[in-house]
C-alpha cells in the first residue's frame, strides 16, 4: 500500500511551486535500493496538495536512508552502530585508539558508528573481539601502536571488566548523550576529556583548583567549537555558582581520582569556617596524540592566556561571557554563545 498518512500540517515554502502553502506532513511507504536490494520502508514526507508532489529536507531525507541500512543490517545480521559503538566503549577507547588498533583508517570506524553500512569482514572482526578473551589477544599483539597512557587505561579495563562495565552504565546515565548544539554536536570522548584534564593539571606553574579546572575545560571546548564548529570533548556544559562546569564534572572527576591517573589535595583556607578546596595533580602525562593540530593548538592557548590566573580571577572572567550571563542555575549553556567568548588569546 503507498497511500500518503497525513498526521499533521504546515505553512511554508513548497521547494517546487517556490511558493508559500499549506504542507502536508505525513507517512508513505517507499522503496530504497541498498547494495542492490530493495527496501520498503515507512519514510517521512512532505506533500504540497497544490503542485501534488512528495519531498522531504535533507535532514528527514537522511533519517529515511538510515531506516533502510537499518532494515539491510538485520536482512544481513550486521551489528547496528550502537552495538559497534557498545563493543569500542566496553574496552574504554576512543574511535581513534580502537581504530588504529584494529588497523583501520578512523573515518571509517566514525562511519559505521554514524550510520553507513559496514563490510562483511569489519563486521565479523567486531563480533570477535566483543569477546574480552579475543579482544586481549588482539591487544597484546598490536599494543605498540597505542601510547602508555592507552595501553594503561586498556589494561586497567581489561583487569576489572565486570566493575568497569557497571561504572560505564552508571557514567551512561549521569553524563549528558545527546549530540546537539549542547554538546558541541560530539558525543562525550572519555579520552579527550581525560587527557585535556591531564594537561591542564601537569602542565600549568600554579596550583590548579576543581573551579579553575572547570574554567579551563569550559574556555577549551567553546575556543574550539568557535574556531572549527564542533567541541573537543563532547562535554554539556551548566550554569553554576562559580561559573560553567562541565556535567557530571564531579563523577568525571572522581572517576580518574579512583583510576590513580589523577590525585585530589585538600587545601584548608578557613579552619574555623571550614573553607577548604582541593588542588588536582595529574599522576600520568598527558597523550597528546589524542588531539588534532587544532585542538592541540587551542589548549595550547588557553594554558598559556589563562594558565596563570587564580581561581577567582577565571571564575570572575566566566561570569561576564554572555553564554553565563544569559542562562539560570543549572541550566545548560549551549554552545551557540561561542561567537561571543570575550577571552583574549596570545
């Protein structure tokens, strides 16, 4: 049956009378030919009643094309992009490190978690090494080509798979998922967030506090987002008391503590108010190779223009960039108020 179903109505402009008119929004089956295999699916449609013709925007037209790689997958028995995106994410890797373990080049690991279809081979490599036990294998062999750091964060997933599996659904569920305008249009990269906390904690000449670190992340992924369209780490970022942090900043935070790639020392300021504070130490170098020349660039530049300031003096520059000013408690801060940033970069 290829008959229209409305469920809903628009005015705008119709791409073929290129006039204004009342748009018809609805469901029609139609067929996509994938590897040259026909499938029916249930596409969204626009319909102008006046030129009678059915179209759809890019975005919907692209939405329509997943749901038939979708139906060729299961035809097929290829894993979907969220279980290969389950499988990189068991062992702690970013799809670069996974990529260059397996060999591959990382536009096409990117590709298959973003919805093309994969080939035949890639896919029965994936089903392996879901496997722990294949996985290790495959990680002895090829461990050379990761740096220290991500043989260390490798192992340490490997040693308590189990607790770590059970950390990542807990991490799921507190860290913001969406890829939108709140998250720099990137899902959160662990990786990235790690070793750009990393960096700022090993690199800087003073005393790096949980608030001037939350500053420094804050200024890094909306430099970047201003600079190339798309943040570093992925992070969402909120309105709070002292400025922008990151979501979920303490269980992010608390979870490299717990991993001993990062060390927390309580500062006393006020003993009689119990005013304290903790500086953060990084126990690992940073692997810098996790960033592209551009990212690299951009928290080169905010370790050096924002490096030396204190706590309060950072947190003071944040409350006056509009992204602050113009959002509530705890509210997200998208990264729209980018174009804005007021920070002067050497």
């Amino acid at each position: 049956m290829n008959e229209f179903t409305e469920i809903g109505h628009k005015i705008d402009i119709c791409p073929n009378c290129e006039e204004e008119r009342e748009i018809k929004l609805g469901k029609k089956k139609e067929t996509l030919i994938i590897n040259k295999e026909p499938f029916e699916i249930e596409a969204q449609v626009e319909y102008c009643p006046t030129c009678k013709e059915y179209f759809a925007d890019t975005e919907t037209e692209e939405a329509n094309i997943q749901k038939a790689y979708y139906a060729y997958r299961e035809a097929h028995e290829l894993l979907q992009p969220n279980e290969i995106q389950k499988i990189r994410e068991k062992y702690g890797l970013s799809q670069r490190t996974f990529s260059r373990l397996l060999g591959w080049g990382e536009i096409t690991l990117h590709r298959y978690e973003a919805g093309g279809v994969q080939d035949e081979a890639h896919n029965n490599e994936l089903i392996l090494i879901d496997d722990p036990e294949n996985f290790s294998i495959l990680f002895d062999r090829y461990r050379d080509k990761l740096s220290p750091h991500q043989i260390h964060r490798v192992e340490k997933r490997l040693g308590e798979l189990p607790e770590k599996e059970f950390t990542k659904c807990f991490s799921d569920a507190l860290m913001y998922r969406n890829v939108d305008i709140y998250s720099g249009f990137l899902l959160f990269d662990e990786e990235k967030f790690e070793n750009a906390v990393l960096y700022f904690t090993s690199k800087l000449k003073t005393p790096v506090y949980k608030t001037k670190l939350n500053k420094l992340l804050w200024y890094f992924d909306f430099i970047n987002f201003k600079t190339t369209s798309v943040s570093v780490t992925g992070c969402a970022y909120v309105h709070a008391r002292y400025g922008p942090v990151p979501e979920s900043y303490d269980f992010l935070i608390g979870s490299m503590i717990a991993n001993r790639s990062l060390e927390a020392q309580e500062v006393v300021f006020d003993q009689e108010n119990d005013v304290a504070g903790e500086i953060l130490s990084a126990l690992e170098e940073p692997d810098l190779s996790a960033f592209s020349m551009e990212e690299k660039a951009n928290l080169e530049k905010v370790a050096s223009s924002l490096g030396s300031l204190t706590s309060a003096q950072i947190s003071k520059m944040s409350h006056d960039e509009e992204g602050y000013k113009k959002t509530e408690d705890w509210e997200k801060i998208s990264y729209d108020w980018a174009k804005d940033l007021k920070i002067p970069l050497g």
